[in-house]
C-alpha cells in the first residue's frame, strides 16, 4: 500500500484539501482587505502551485522590492 494520496484516486485528501481551499478563498475574497487579492492569489496557488513565500508577498506588495 502506497502512503502518497496521489497513488489513491479514492482517497478523501484531495477531496477535503479542495474544500478547505474552497472556503478559505471564498472568505477571503469576502473581507473587504483582501477582495482585490483573493482571485489572484487563488490562482498563485491553486492553478499555479505556488505556496512559496516570496511568490506571495509579491502578489500582496507589489510595490515593495
């Protein structure tokens, strides 16, 4: 038996890490802060793949160097 979810099509991770990705984005982008950031930010890291930090803080202070 293998121990990476991936191998496991019928395995609830992907499903439940969807969901919790699914409620936090959707309450992100309800907070007036962060309204203007929640689209692109699920894109960084839901489509993109990108959860590095670096990535982020240039999605939130584009203006910093």
């Amino acid at each position: 038996m293998s121990a990476d979810p991936d191998d496991n099509p019928s395995s609830p991770i992907p499903i439940l890490a969807t969901a919790v990705l699914d409620t936090f984005f959707e309450n992100l982008a309800n907070n007036d802060q962060f309204s203007e950031f929640a689209p692109k930010l699920r894109k960084l890291v839901v489509e993109d793949g990108l959860m590095a930090e670096p990535a982020i803080m240039a999605l939130l202070f584009p203006e910093e160097p």
